[in-house]
C-alpha cells in the first residue's frame, strides 16, 4: 500500500514537472521574435531588438589556416544545422526552433535561446572581453512582419563576417577573414518582403575579441542613399574583374522602373557597349572584346536614378606594369611631379600585397588608385601640369621643411566650388591614434575608404576642400613637428587652389579632437572654428614620461582662454568614456566661464568609435562649420605666459618645428653609436631619412638657416666648437652639470635645449653622455619625447632611467629668448 501511494506520488511528481517545463519551454519556443516592419517616414529605420540565437559552434584558428580553406567546410562555409538534422537553405520557423529540444544531443555549450540587444546601441553582443568565444559560428533568427509586399534595404554589421538568408533565399554572404570592429551600414542588402510574416536568419562567425551584430531597416530608395554615404557600391558586384570573367552587376538596390539600361565606357568616357538588364538581384555581362588591363566605367539606368562606377578589366601586375611604362618619362619633369607620381605607384604596390587583398573596400581603393593615376599620366600626356586646379580626389605630397623628406596627404576638391572662382573654405581632418602605425600612404588613414568617401561626399555638399594629413606617425600629437605638418600641408594646397585662409576649419576625433584645440590655442589668429568629437581635453600624467607640467601644456583645459576667437563645437556620446562624458563637460563649462563660444552636443547610442550614422554624425561637425570666418579680436588674442611657446626656447621637441640638422661630434667614439640609435628612431617613427652631417663639416650657413641637434663631443676642428663650449654643460668623467643643476656619477646621458647663441632665431640640442660605450637601453625618441627642456638619464642597468628633468629658470646670456617655465 506504502509502496503504491509512494509510485503514485512519484508519477504525479514527474507530470508535475513534465507539465512545468512544458511550460516554460511553450513560453519561449512557440515563436520566434516578430519585428513590425512600419516607415512612419521615407527616413524611418526599424531595428531589430530581439533575436533567437542557436550557437557557439566552435572551429579552430588551424582549420581557417589550413591551405585552401575557402573552399573547405571550416568556419562559415560549414552547414552545422545539417549535423542537426536540419539545412541553412531550407530551415523553418518551427524547426528552428526545435533544435536542441527534441532530445538531439546538443553540445553542453550550445544554447537556442532569445537574446535582446543592448539597449540604445541595439547592438547584439554574442561574446566581449569579459566573456570570449574566439573562432565560433552561431545563427540569430527573427520573423520579420510586414503590412505589405515592400522592397527594403537590410542594413548589416557585423563583426567579423556573416550570411543572410531571407525566405529561405540566401541574399548575401561576406566572407572576410580579418578582425574588425562593427560598423554601422557595414554592408546594405536589398530584399523583398512579402505580406505578412518573412523569416530573416543570419549566420554570424567570429574570429577573435568583441562579437556584435546590428541590424536595421529602411525603404529601399533610403538604402540606396546609405550604400553611397557608406562607400558601398549600389551596381558593381565587384571593381576588379579578371581576363575573360563577366561583369557581375547587383540589381537589388535599383529602383524599379520599366526600362534598366546599362553602358561600358572605356577611361576616355566613350561607349564601348551597352544594352537592356533585367531587374534582378545579380546578372553577368559579358567582357568579351574588352581590351584587358584598362579602366573601364560602368554606367547603370534605371528611371530618373543613374549610377556610374569605375572597374578594372584584366590582370592587376599587367595593369601596373603599363601604367610604371607609360609614366616613365615624366617621373623627372619636376620635383612636384616626381612626388605625386610615386605617391600614387607606392600607394597602389602596397595595395597588390597579398595582405592588403584581405582589407575592406580593396577593389574600390584599387580602382581609386589606378584612376587616379590615369587621369595624372594623360594631363602630363598633354603637357600639362599634373592635378593641378583638379577637382577630385587626389593623393598628393610636399618636400617638408624638416627634414627635407615627402610627406603625403590627401585632399578632396569639390568639382561646383572649384568651378565658383571664388577661394574654397577647408577642412583639415587631424590624424587620430591607431594600432599599426605605418607611412600615410599605407596608413589607416587611406585605408578607411569609407571615411574618405564621407568627407567627399560632405565637402561636395557644403563646398568645402578636406584634407586628410597624417600629423607624422602614430605617436601622441601636439609636437612642433607635427603643427609643422599641418601648416606646410596647408601651404601646399594653396599653391595648388584658391584657399580662402579665413575659412580654415580644424576637425578632430578623440586624439584628433586634442590636436584641433590645441593648435587654436596655440595660434589663435589662423582658424574659424573647430569641430571636435569626443575630443581628449586633459592629459593625465605618469604615461611615456609625461610629468605633471607636460601633461598639463599638452592638455586643452590649460589655456582655453586662447580659444576665444575661435567657435567650438563639440560632439561626445554619454556612453562614451574614452575619453570620459564628464571630461568634455567640465572643459565645456571652463570654456564658457572665459568667454569661448562653444557647443555641445550630447548624442546617445553609440561609443567610442561606433555612430548610429556616421554621415550624419559628420554632417553635423561640417554644418558648424556653414558661414564662419576667422575673427581677430585683439583685446581676445592672448596666451597664458606660461604657453607662449612661439617666443621662448623649449621644450627638447620644439626644434624639430623647423629646418634641422643632426650633427655627428666627431670627438668621441661613443656619439658614432648615440647617433645610429637617433637615425634607427627617425625612420621606425617617420619611415624617412634624417638630415645629417658630421660636425666637422656643417657650415655658417647650417649654423644660420637650422636647429642643430649635436650628438657627442664636438671635434676641437669643427665651428661649432666655440658654441657648444659657451653653453652652461659641462661633462666629465665624474658627472655632468647642466645649468645650474649638478650630477654625479660614470655613466650618465643627458638632453637640453638652448637658443643658438650665434642665431637667436633657432636653438641648438646637446646630447651626450660621460661613458665611452653607448647603451642600447636609451632611446633617443627627440623629436617626440623631448617634452622638457633637459632630461638627465641614469645609464646603468638594464633599462635606462630618468633621473631628473625639467625646465630652466632666468635667462640665458647673451640672448632676449626668456626660458622660463
């Protein structure tokens, strides 16, 4: 009887339970979430705010290592619902939802469950930081409701490669195989939408780090206007085609209409074929007859709607052969010349390495590149000067006054206000920090071809000239050096167009931001306005030696007083905190309690790096920007006496603002060794040579016309002899002194600033040290380090250490340069 009543309360047991997960399980399997897909407005942008996520299924780095791996079921190319008996292509609603909950033995880390974005991004975090899930693939699906059959635009980003499918139809897949962060309007997808409930599932992979995913939607005809902002081409499957493949052009971004037409022209705009398209996703035309290794552009019609697109037909070496052929001849026309050329050659080899084939928009920028180069070599054809009063795009460079080396940069023109007559306003966009420092034309900042096609965009939009300079390296700004950059690139397009220098606007992100306010700070006389976006406003110190005065003169918040001729706007989302929300706030309000015009905006739904739009976050910085001219006030022109930078000597760095020449002391042979550490740095920072001489063989006119950067003990024949001996340092086997400040010891380096005593309008920099061997441990970053006006470093041990710097006190004789700091 006991044994009945305890079987019965066992099985009453087990329904109980049976029904409880049951109904938990009907609570969240019976469907999948639903997304209203409703435009209030041409503009609306619907997102997706929940998804059904089944995943992580794991691969390994090896496997996408492995030869041939694009070809193989690794990473996205593995069907893994097929081992769970189901099918990518041919998945449903109901059967999605089943997997894993009709006893099919399941991974222990595999999951079928519904995950909400994170609010205000909408952004769908799968793994972070904090929770990694490297080299994995997982699939969110979501049932998209529709009051009407609709064309939409299904906007993507992903991190880091994904496929679509939609209605079992598989729309688009991107196969990138490189870490990337997420990107708003990575990618714009056309699709169609049936009445009523459409089932949308995205197979996302993961490489390494961060793994997002953002998903929204439009109208088609607003699709079409975020691929153009976004650098996504609207027709062109692809700008590079290979010998005898077809041109592959997209449809499903074109408005319908009752004719599509489509026209090949060759690089003098000529017709070399044309014909009727059908209005389907992608369609195949033929190249046959087609000259290989040429430029060609591709026109598409459809209504009033006409979009055209250069492609290259043929074999990119063959291509880059002819072109190196054709431009011979004109590579020594002149100076000018010669540099823009090879910026262009240099700039196209890089992107023919195999490493550069894996980075986004690849066969945009190669197409840029070759076209760019065309155009060049047929003006010379002509006899006429390269790019000059061109209106475009266009990768350029100037001979520096530094160090007598090329420094590019790119600028856009806008074609209506160059043909205007009248000087164009510009906009420099100043370089920000980035994690693999390389020369500009193998930098990030030609290699972000969206950002570029942004600011193209925006400048023909307000008619402004931007220019994009790269500040000298990827080291913290704000040096002379890099404030020389940005004069001398200003002055290099003036030479070329009709600038109006009372419409210079400076733009800045993060570092960037940093740079702009400064340099209005720093020469309150030469710019409109600035636009900055979550700009860095004070330095903290303790980082790269960056003492307490240094961080305080690198940092915007120290002198705002400066800013008062210029207006300010600045753009930093709350969510924001590299730098942090509150910084900007507080610099914001020291701003406005001394009289500096400045406005801040406060967005939310993004983070450091990610805007919900980005043309539209940029739009705003350039709108700023509409009808201001710079206004000199006076009584409003001012420093505070410690900044005045422009009349004193110092800091170390202050000397590479100009003409300087590194000088060899021919005195000792420990200065061979110190000056190799000094030339190796230059070129890993500036990828350049550095000018130099033996101190033997400077002249008056050296002494006259650049800083003297002296390394070692100076030779009793050189000129410089007398000079450096009348200045307050003295070495010796016991110790050094500098001014007034006395150190003992054997092995000792030292670095201080003086003015020229022979030329007060330049300074002369003393290196040396009291040992016969030189350590391999002290870098001699100058040009980027040197932050004080003497540093004095202890050379023992492993590493070298700073045992002392600062700043000198009085002045120095027989000079009217005050050196107080």
């Amino acid at each position: 009887m006991k044994t009945g009543r305890r079987t019965n309360m066992k099985v009453l047991s087990l329904m109980m339970l049976f029904f409880f997960v049951a109904a938990r399980s009907a609570n969240s399997v019976t469907s999948l979430p639903v997304i209203p897909v409703t435009f209030p407005s041409p503009q609306q942008e619907v997102l997706v705010t929940n998804w059904q996520v089944l995943g992580p299924f794991r691969f390994s780095a090896q496997e996408l290592a492995a030869p041939g791996a694009e070809s193989l079921p690794v990473g996205l190319n593995r069907d893994y619902l097929k081992e769970l008996g189901q099918d990518e292509n041919s998945v449903g609603e109901l059967s999605f939802l089943s997997i894993g909950r009709k006893g099919l033995d399941l991974d222990p880390e595999i999951s079928n469950e519904r995950i909400s974005v994170t609010p205000i991004t909408n952004i769908l975090d799968l793994a972070s930081s904090d929770h990694k899930l490297d080299y994995a693939v997982s699939y969110v699906a979501v049932i998209l409701d529709s009051p009407m059959r609709q064309s939409v635009a299904i906007s993507v980003g992903a991190d880091d490669s994904f496929r679509l499918w939609l209605n079992h139809d598989q729309l688009y897949s991107d196969s990138n195989q490189t870490d990337r962060g997420i990107v708003k309007y990575q990618r714009i997808i056309g699709a169609r939408l049936k009445k009523g409930r459409n089932f949308l599932v995205i197979k996302t992979c993961n490489l390494k780090g961060n793994w997002q995913l953002i998903v929204g939607l439009t109208k088609q005809e607003r699709g079409l206007a975020l691929a153009e902002e976004n650098a996504i081409d609207p027709i062109l499957m692809n700008s590079v085609v290979g010998s005898h493949e077809p041109l592959h052009l997209r449809g499903d971004l074109l408005p319908a209409a009752k004719s599509i037409r489509y026209a090949i022209l060759d690089r003098e705009h000529s017709i070399e074929r044309s014909g009727d398209l059908p209005l389907q996703r992608s369609v195949a035309i033929s190249t046959y007859g087609l000259k290989e290794n040429n430029l060609y552009y591709c026109r598409v019609t459809a209504g009033p709607t006409s979009i055209e697109r250069p492609f290259y037909y043929g074999e990119l070496e063959a291509g880059f052969a002819r072109l190196n052929w054709e431009a011979k001849p004109y590579l020594k026309r002149s100076d000018k010349v010669s540099i823009d050329l090879e910026a262009q050659f240099e700039r196209l080899e890089h992107l023919l390495q195999n490493e550069s084939k894996k980075s986004e928009f690849w066969g945009q920028k190669i197409v840029w590149s070759i076209s760019e180069l065309e155009a060049g070599i047929s003006q010379l054809s002509r006899g006429e000067e390269m790019f000059l009063k061109n209106a475009g795009t266009h990768l350029r460079g100037y001979r520096s006054s530094v160090d007598g080396q090329v420094q590019n940069y790119w600028v856009h023109v806008p074609e209506k206000a160059l043909r205007g007559g009248n000087p164009m306003p510009v906009v420099f966009a100043l370089p920000f920090i980035t994690q693999q420092p390389g020369p500009f034309v193998k930098s990030y900042y030609l290699a972000a071809f969206d950002e570029a096609e942004r600011y193209r965009i925006l400048g023909n939009e307000y008619g402004f000239a931007v220019v994009q300079l790269w500040g000298r390296g990827n080291f913290l700004g704000g040096t002379a050096i890099g404030n020389a950059d940005v004069f001398e690139t200003l002055s290099a397009i003036a030479a070329d167009y009709p600038i109006d220098l009372h419409r210079v606007y400076l733009l800045g992100y993060c570092e960037g931001g940093r740079l702009a306010l400064l340099l209005g700070e720093h020469y309150p006389a030469r710019f409109a306005a600035i636009s900055a976006v979550a700009p860095i406003t004070t330095l903290l110190p303790g980082k790269r030696y960056h003492d307490d005065a240094w961080a305080r003169l690198g940092s915007p918040s120290t002198a705002v007083e400066s800013l008062s001729n210029t207006p300010i706007f600045i753009l930093h989302d709350r969510a924001d905190n590299e730098p942090p929300f509150e910084q900007t706030r507080d610099f914001v309000a020291k701003c406005r309690n001394n009289g500096v015009s400045v406005t801040l905006k406060e967005p939310i739904g993004g983070f450091h790096g990610f805007y919900q739009n980005p043309t539209a976050e940029k739009r705003e910085l350039f709108e700023f920007f509409r009808g201001k001219r710079k206004a000199i006030r006076p009584d409003k022109n001012r420093y505070l006496a410690d900044l005045n930078w422009l009349h004193r000597p110092g800091p170390i760095e202050e000397a590479f603002g100009g003409t300087f020449l590194a000088v060899q002391g021919t005195g000792s042979e420990v200065a061979a060794k110190m000056m190799d550490e000094f030339l190796n740095d230059w070129r890993t920072a500036f990828f350049a040579a550095c000018p130099k001489k033996l101190d033997v063989d400077v002249t008056e006119a050296d002494i006259q016309q650049s800083n003297l950067v002296v390394i070692g003990d100076v030779s009793q024949k050189s000129a410089l002899r007398q000079m450096v001996t009348s200045l307050p340092v003295h070495i010796g086997p016991g110790g050094i002194s500098v001014k007034n400040h006395a150190y003992g010891g054997d092995y000792i380096g030292y670095e201080a600033i003086f003015p020229n005593p022979v030329n007060g309008d330049r300074y002369i920099v003393l290196v040396n040290a009291n040992s016969s061997s030189y350590p391999a441990t002290w870098k001699l970053h100058l040009s980027r380090d040197g932050i004080w006006d003497y540093a004095v470093f202890d050379l023992r041990g492993r590493f070298a250490r700073l045992s002392d710097a600062g700043y000198f006190d009085g002045f120095l004789p027989n000079s009217s340069m005050a050196v107080h700091r």
